[in-house]
C-alpha cells in the first residue's frame, strides 16, 4: 500500500490522568499526537501544531517517526499546552482537572505551500476560529476534509462551529455531543440535522458502544473490538479518526475505514497514555481488521 499524506492540526499537550483504576501520572497526549500515532503507521501525516521548550523527548521522538513533513510545526519558547483529567466510573465521563493553555494561547497555524495543497486534510479537536484558519489556507480543490469537536465549543462558539461543519466533508463527534449540536433526542435524527449543516459525512463515536455512520446514501453501525480490559480511553476518539481518514485516504469504503478506526482505537485504550500502541503493527492492525470484518458488521 503506497503510503498517501494527510495534512492534521490538533492540540499536542502534556496530559495529567486520573483513573478509576486508581492509576494516575503524566503522559504526552493531544488530538494530533493520537492521531498521528495511529494514522502515521498507513500514512504521510503532516503535522499542524504548536510545541513549547519543555515539551518531553518522548513526544518529539513520536512526530519524527509517525509525521512525515513537520514544517509548521512551531517550536516556541514557554511552556508546553497541559490538561489535566479524571474519569469517572463509567470510563467515558470525565472532569477537567485544569487546563494550562501555555503556548497553545497564541498559536496560530500557518501552513506551507506545499501543506496548502493537501488533498486529505483532519482538523482536530481545538477552536473552531482556529479550524476555519486553515480552511482559508487550503488551495486544493477536490480535497476530502474532515473535523472533530467537543461540547465546549457547542456550547461556546457554537456559530464559528457551524461555519466549519458546512466547509468540511466529514464530522466526527461524540453521541452526546450529536445530540446536543442538533437538539434531537435520538440518533437518526441527529443524523437527518447534521447532514443539513453541510457535511456529507457524520460519524458518531459511541465508546464502548462502537459507532455509527450517516450519509445520504448510507446508514452504518459497527461494534466495537472485544478487549480483556480498558486501561485508559484518553485519546481513543483522535485514534479512531486517524485510522478512518488513513483508510479514505488509500481508497477504502467507507463501512471498512469504520473498520479501521475500530481497531486503532482498540490498541489506545489498552494502555496508559500512548502505550497501548506498541501493540500495533502493521500485522496485528490487519489481524483486528479481519476479525472485525467476520464478527461485527
């Protein structure tokens, strides 16, 4: 499989995470390392991003291995974005601990020609004003773009969200997020109102309840991969797109690229932080897919 590129913004931070486990400590986290993690196996990722002096060896080793182009990735000096989080019981809610925007406060992403050309392009989880900076970057046409967002900016920059839901080809978000953004009660009407807002796509992830795909033409649902134990679901939902957008990007169906973000996530939430993945290898990421193929659609 030749490897295509994808050009990804999303926050890189240094995470602090509480567990109901009783697990906790401090791991390099942020919707573009997850998502570079898994997309840069298959794939060309193109980093977008902003890192402080004090950002962890760690993290910079991961961007030299899994992106690809790291141009606009900015070096700064101060410190490095950092969140804090702790679960509750049920392992998909959680509270914010603290929020230390650091560097992340006056990042402004600028893309190199070449990135401005890009012709599959993930804007993760951050400001929406930020997202719609580097739409009016883009001069590719025919691109296939997607966004991921969260209930803080439904509730907060609700008209700037909407502004980038119409440009891009495919949302992803969260079941309770769906269901705030369109005011419904279940999710076939969530996905009748999104579409409406301009995406030809919606995807929505529902934990452990695998997720759900809406289009004009098409109406999909699949499980999720069994796994012994959950050891900490931060960063599933960035894993899981980077492994539909990897999927899209080298010509997958749709209902397989579910397939593929399925397992993705599988392997995040496996292990602490980003230790999950060193699970995954090129064969055992075929070998979930395969099973995922057989046993959940």
């Amino acid at each position: 499989m030749i490897k295509k590129s994808i050009l990804a913004v999303g926050s890189i931070g240094i995470d602090w995470l509480e567990l109901p486990n009783k697990i906790s400590g401090k791991t390099i986290g942020g919707s573009l390392t997850y998502f570079t993690r898994t997309a840069g196996l298959n794939s060309k990722v193109n980093i977008v991003g902003i890192i402080g002096d004090d950002y962890p060896t760690e993290g910079k080793k991961l961007f030299d291995e899994f992106g690809n182009n790291l141009d606009d990735l900015q070096i700064v000096k101060g410190k490095n974005f950092s969140w804090g989080g702790k679960y509750h019981e049920n392992w998909e809610d959680r509270t914010t601990l603290f929020t230390e925007l650091g560097v992340f406060q006056n990042f402004h992403p600028k893309l190199s020609e070449k990135n401005k050309k890009s012709d599959f392009i993930y804007l993760g989880n951050i400001h929406p004003n930020l997202q719609l900076e580097v739409l009016e970057q883009i001069k590719s046409k025919n691109n296939v773009t997607a966004c991921d967002t969260m209930n803080l900016w439904i509730e907060t920059t609700q008209e700037e969200l909407i502004e980038v839901i119409k440009q891009v080809d495919i949302l992803f978000i969260n079941e309770s997020e769906a269901i705030q953004l369109s005011n419904s009660k279940n999710l076939e009407s969530c996905g009748e109102k999104i579409l409406k807002m301009g995406p030809k796509i919606l995807i929505i992830k529902k934990g452990s309840s695998g997720c759900k795909l809406f289009s004009k033409d098409l109406n999909i649902e699949v499980g999720v991969y069994p796994i012994k134990k959950i050891i900490d679901p931060t960063g599933a939902g960035d894993s899981f797109a980077g492994g539909v957008m990897t999927a899209i990007a080298n010509g997958f169906h749709l209902s397989e690229a579910l397939l593929w973000g399925t397992a993705c996530a599988s392997f995040c939430v496996e292990g602490f932080g980003l230790e999950g993945f060193k699970l995954m290898t090129q064969s055992s990421l075929k070998e979930r897919i395969e099973y995922l193929k057989n046993n959940i659609i």
